[in-house]
C-alpha cells in the first residue's frame, strides 16, 4: 500500500502523522493542565472561604467579648464609667456575601452559608439588643440575653467550624488530586515519548521499505543497465520509483533489442565492421571479413591491420587511420586478399577516445571504382566525339537558357562559351525584343517537333547563318532540358543551287538537241533518206520510244525542279470536276485502248477550287501508271465523293498493288517499287513526287491504299468549294 503512494505522500505522512500524535499529546496535557490549573484556582477559594469564616467567628467573638466588657464596664447598675461600645458585627453581612459569591457553584454549600448566614444574623440583631439593653443600664436583661445568645453562639462557631472543616476536607482533597494529577501528567508524558518512539521507527521502517530500499533497487538496476547484466526484478506499486525502475526495465529491454539488432547487422553486413586498438591491432571483426577479405574472421583477431594492407600503402594508411582521431573520416585504400588480388576499399572510421579505439567499416568499391573508370572513359570518349562534331549541341532549360554547349557553337555563332553558357538561345536566331525567351523556347520547340526547322541564325559579327535545327527533349534531376541540334545548311543551300542550276542546264540543253533528234526519228520512216527495210523502221520506232521516254524525263525533271523551287504556277479557279476528269480519261485513251483496258468515270457536280490543268496532270498521272501497272484487259475505276469540306478522287486498279513499305516512300523522287519498272515500264519516278508537289500547294493530300497483289487505289483530296455530289460508276 505505501509503495503505490507518491514520494510527496510518503513525505506527508511522515510528517502528519508524528504531528498529529504530538497535537493529541498536546491537548490531553493541556486537560490535565487546565484541570490543575481549576484544581489551584479552587484550592485558593477554599483558602479565602476559610478567611471569611475565620474572620466571622473572631467578629462573633470579638462582638460577644465586646459586649460582656462594655456590660462589666457599665456596671450591673450603671454606675460604672460611660464606656463606650463598638459594634464590629456590622461587617459580618459583608463576608457572608463574599462567602456566598465563592460558593455559588456549590448549591449544597451555598445552602448551608445561608443557614448559617441566618443564624449569625440573628446573633448580631441579639448583640445589637442586648448592647441597647446595656446602653439602656437594662443590664440584667441584656444578661440574661446574652446568657440565653452564649449556645447559639457555640452553635454558629460550630457551624462554621463545620464549614471551615468541609473548606479543609476539601482543600485536602484538592491537594491529593494534584499529586494524582501530577503523577498522570508523568505517565502521559512517559506513554508520549514511548508512542513517539514507536511511530518514528514504525515510520522509519516503512519509509526504508517503501522508499530507501526501493530506491537502492534501482540504483542497483541502474548500475547493472550501464554493465550490461540483467536488471533485478521490476518493482511493483505506482510510485514515482517504480516509475523509474519501470523506466530502466523499459531502457534495458530497449538496449537490449538494440544490441540484438546492432549484432544481427554486424553479423549480416556486407561490409566488413571491425575495431582497431592504438597499437593497429584488430580487436574485432564481423563475419563478412571472409567474402570480403577472403580471410576468416578468428584468423584476423589479434593481427595487425598492416597485414591486410599493401606494403607501399601500410604507412600511409594507418597514417590516415590516426588522423581520423581528430575526427570521424573517410578515406581510401587498398586492401589485400587472401589470394593476393587488391580491392578497392572505402574506409569509414571513427576514433573513441573512451575506449582508445578505431571503430570502422570497410565497404568494398573495386566495382564501383571500375564502373566509375569507364564512366570517365566513356565520358571523355563522348565528349571527344561531342566537341569534334561540325554539329552544334545546345543543352537548354525550358526558358531558352543555355547550360552547355559543344565548340562547334561557339565557332558557328563566333562566340566564348562564356558568351553562351547562361544566355538565351533566343540571342542566337535573332529573337525580337517583344518576345520572352520561354516564348521564344516554346514556339522553337512546337516549329521543330516533327521535323528539324529552318531558320536564320546570327553571329556575333552579324553574319546571317541558314541553320537547320532540331530538339530533343529529356529528363535532368534538376527538371526538363532540351537538347539543340543546329546545323549550318550554308552549304547544303549552295549545293543545291547549284543542283538546280545543273538540271536546268542540262534538261536545257538536252531538250532541244532531243527534239530534233525525235523530229528526224519521225522524218525517217516517211523515206526523206529512202525507204527503209524492216529492221531499219524498227529501230527507228524503238529509238522514237526512247528518245521520248528521255524528253519525258527531262520534261519531269524540270518539272519537279520547278515545284521544289517553288516556281510551279497556278492559275486558281473555281471549276468542276467532273470536265477534268474526261479530260484526263481522254487524254490516255489510247494507251489503255492499246492495252485493252476500260475506265470507268463515277458522275459528279463538284466544284473545287484549283488550277484545272495541274488536276488533269495529277489524274494523268494517275491513270497512266494505272494503266502501265494492269493487266491487260483490266478494269480501272475513276470515282469521286466528298466528305465534310473536301473533295476525294480515286483512281482504283487491278494491278500488282504497292508492298506496305513502299507506300509513303513511292511520293518521293526516283522512288520505284521495282528498279526494273524504269526500264519495262518506261517510267522515271518522278510522277508521283510532281503529283504531290501540286496537290500540297492546293492544301491537299495525296496517298495510296493498296494490298500486295490486290491491286492500287490511289487518291488525292482537294478542299472544296461547293458540295453537291452524287456517285455512281459510268462505263
Ligand atoms: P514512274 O514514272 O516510275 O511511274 P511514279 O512516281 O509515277 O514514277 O511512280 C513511282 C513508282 O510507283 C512506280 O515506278 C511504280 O513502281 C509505283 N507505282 C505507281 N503507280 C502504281 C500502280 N498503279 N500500281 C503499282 N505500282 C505503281
């Protein structure tokens, strides 16, 4: 019970209650004083009620003397001297009323007083007659009386003698009562000190067991938690102690969890833990010493730390090792292994100056050591290739600012890396005032997302660069970067000028020479040098057939120059469709007569607005290659239709079909599915690329579906100027 009270409650009552026990004694000796006190207080009333008797018997007395005198002095006949006569009784009232006030508390006495009182009263009425009698010379009648008032006054003397005598009883019996009381205060006294004796110890002894011995528990616990031992059972109750014993119980359990922990990790590490003393010597080393090492762990107990390091290295490492008593430190070394080889090891140490020892862990880094090698060779490598490319590498942030870029910037835009690095990229492409530089950025990286974007960049002697470029973006830990890729076209341009410059030359001067010669050819047959025998007219034709082929070409490759030059003139009109395509239909009925092949032509009354010659050039095209790609006797179908804002023709074959490959690349130059169909087919592969040149620059779009076999639709779409069509197939 007093174990579950608080230190402050245990102080409490060791305090209360020796106090309340003296408070007790105290009044107890305070009664018996306070009755000692009343004892004393009526000791001294008995005294003075014994005066007052005292003194009404001498007044009585001295009264009856006072009269016989003053009656022998008178003389029985009166002759005596005139003497004269004081009466004293007067006082007598007075000390009975005295008398009476003391013994008020005492009605039975008080009673016997007043009998008295009456009885002396009397006697002094009687001493006053009979002292009249005297004074009167009725002397022997006041002798008379007074022989007759002589018992009464042994009567009173008695009575009072009776009063006088109880005053004594009692005051003896006051006197006995002292003694007593005195002896009772002794007792008391003697029982108090024993009582206090006894509460004091009985407390002591409680205070030991609930505190003193409790607490030396847990100094104790204390104790062995700092050695690391067992703690003594935990203490029960709620105080404060066990509170705190309960805490160490807690803590130890606590740093026991922790050592268990702390050895599972030490055992199951990967890099090796272990302890040196001042004298290098290994004190303790985990298990991991053995995959690490390559040494047992109980083989390098008690070995000096030199014997796992290099020779050349020893000093200089344990050199390091002490260094770090000035503080935790990493560095690192080699390490030996068993077998010879050398690892790479990462030393982590700290110094305890308590223990005088260097506690570390060894973290093999021969991997990472080797990875980071071929990082920097792979890294120089990189940037070898970076800075000698003619390519310029910017690497900017989403706001244009430039945070790397390769030597080729710099000789490109004639500039410092200093002039670059933290600038605009806007700086380099001539970015009006008005724009941000994240505008800028922004509308850079939308120009440049599906294809690399021509611009004009500027140098910083104001030269004007054609660039061409392209970005990539890509993820840094510090956020979303860009990488520029800028090309100086400058050459490209020129050569293609002068490619343009060439081809136009030479269809030139080709064309002419050409169409004299086709216009001989076709003089020939007509017999202007003579008649020519069969051989002869049909050399002629195959020389016709090949001399137009290259007109033809000549005739595309102009053609395709024009378009690439952007020099194709339209003459934009609103215009039917349906006229152009019978125009187209007419212009290779021959051939696909000769071929055997029909075309059929779906109605229409669309309207489109277009140059209609370049249409009837396109579906020429179309249909020529239709034809050239069928069978003979094949069917090929021409329809229209359209849909939301645009017109659709298509020109359906049963031809070989065009592979899945070929299909986007058949719009580009020179691009055939056969390299045979130049020669078989007479074709150039420019008609399709001359077809696409015309239908981007009216804004539409020119394709193919086909499956390998199953012949071609080719189509082209034209926006529309009025819709109102309806579609059927026509023979
Ligand atoms: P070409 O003068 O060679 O016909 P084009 O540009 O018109 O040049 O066509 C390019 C190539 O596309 C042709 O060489 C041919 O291989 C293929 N081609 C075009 N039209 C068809 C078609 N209707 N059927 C099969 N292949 C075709």
């Amino acid at each position: 019970m007093f174990s579950n009270l608080n230190l402050a409650q245990k102080g409490l009552i060791l305090v209360v209650i020796p106090l309340l026990f003296q408070l007790g004694f105290i009044y107890v000796l305070n009664g018996q004083l306070d009755q000692a006190e009343r004892e004393r207080q009526q000791e001294s009333i008995y005294k003075e009620k014994k005066q007052h008797l005292a003194k009404i018997s001498r007044i009585v007395l001295a009264d009856a003397g006072g009269l016989a005198i003053y009656g022998m002095r008178k003389g029985g006949d009166g002759s005596g001297p005139d003497v004269r006569y004081k009466h004293v009784s007067d006082a007598v009232p007075a000390e009975f009323e005295a008398l009476e006030r003391l013994s008020q508390n005492d009605p039975q006495e008080l009673k016997d007083i007043q009998s008295v009182r009456e009885l002396a009263t009397k006697i002094v009425k009687d001493f006053r007659r009979i002292r009249n009698d005297i004074s009167s010379d009725n002397y022997l009648v006041a002798v008379k009386q007074f022989n007759q008032l002589r018992p009464q006054i042994a009567v009173l003397e008695n009575q009072l003698q009776v009063v006088n005598d109880l005053q004594d009883q009692l005051e003896n019996a006051g006197a006995e009562n002292w003694s007593a009381r005195r002896e009772e205060v002794k007792r008391v006294l003697v029982l108090a000190t024993l009582v206090n004796i006894l509460i004091a110890t009985l407390l002591s002894f409680a205070f030991y067991r609930g505190t003193t011995r409790r607490l030396a528990i847990v100094v104790e616990n204390s104790e062995r938690l700092a050695r690391g031992q067992e703690l003594l059972p935990a203490l029960t109750g709620t105080d404060e102690i066990a509170q705190l014993d309960s805490v160490f119980n807690q803590m130890a359990k606590i740093l026991n969890e922790a050592a268990r922990k702390e050895r599972a990790v030490v055992e199951n590490a990967v890099d090796v833990i272990f302890s040196i003393d001042e004298r290098s010597t290994l004190t303790n080393i985990s298990p991991a010493s053995l995959q690490v090492f390559g040494y047992d762990s109980e083989d390098l107990r008690g070995r000096n730390v030199r014997f796992l390091l290099p020779k050349d290295e020893a000093d200089e490492t344990v050199q390091k090792l002490t260094a770090t008593q000035r503080g935790d430190a990493q560095f690192e070394s080699h390490i030996t292994k068993s077998g010879g080889t050398q690892i790479d090891v990462l030393w982590s140490v700290h110094w305890s100056s308590e223990e005088r020892q260097y506690f570390c862990i060894a973290h093999d880094i021969t991997e990472r050591k080797r990875a980071e090698n071929l990082l920097r060779l792979a890294e120089a490598r990189i940037r070898l290739i970076v800075e000698s490319m003619p390519i310029g590498l910017i690497i900017i942030d989403d706001n244009g600012r430039i945070e790397l870029n390769n030597p080729s910037v710099e000789r490109m835009f004639e500039k410092t890396m200093n002039d670059l690095v933290g600038g605009s990229i806007g700086m380099l492409f001539g970015k009006p005032e008005t724009v941000t530089d994240a505008e800028f950025t922004a509308d850079l990286i939308q120009k440049t997302k599906s294809h690399a974007y021509e611009l004009e960049a500027v140098s910083t002697y104001k030269k004007k660069i054609p660039v061409e470029v392209s970005m990539n973006e890509f993820e840094t830990l510090e956020g979303k970067r860009h990488l520029v890729l800028v090309i100086d076209v400058t050459e490209r341009h020129e050569v293609e000028r002068l490619k343009q410059e060439f081809i136009s030359m030479v269809s030139h001067e080709l064309r002419s020479p050409l169409n004299s010669v086709l216009g001989f050819l076709e003089m020939l047959p007509e017999g202007i040098y003579g008649d020519l025998n069969d051989t002869g007219q049909e050399k002629v034709t195959v020389a016709e057939r090949n001399v137009n082929r290259l007109i033809r070409l000549i005739n595309d490759l102009l053609e395709i120059d024009r378009t690439e030059a952007g020099r194709l003139s339209m003459e934009i009109e609103d215009i039917p469709i349906k006229p152009l395509i019978d125009r187209s239909v007419d212009a290779v009925k021959a051939l696909a007569d000769k071929e055997n092949i029909t075309i059929t032509v779906s109605d229409s009354d669309t309207i489109v607005t277009a140059d209609g010659d370049r249409i009837v050039q396109v579906i020429v095209n179309l249909l020529s290659n239709a034809i050239k790609y069928s069978p003979k006797g094949g069917k090929i179908e021409v329809t229209t239709s359209t849909q939301e804002d645009w017109l659709e023709v298509r020109v359906k074959d049963e031809g070989r079909g065009i592979p899945a490959q070929y299909k986007a690349l058949i719009f580009e130059k020179f691009q055939q599915v056969d390299s045979s169909d130049w020669r078989q087919k007479g074709g150039t592969g420019l008609g399709l690329a001359i077809s696409k040149a015309i239908i981007d620059q009216l804004n539409g779009s020119i394709g193919v579906d086909s499956e390998e076999g199953k012949g071609s639709t080719f189509w082209f779409r034209l926006p529309l100027k009025k819709v109102a069509s309806s579609q059927f197939t026509a023979s």
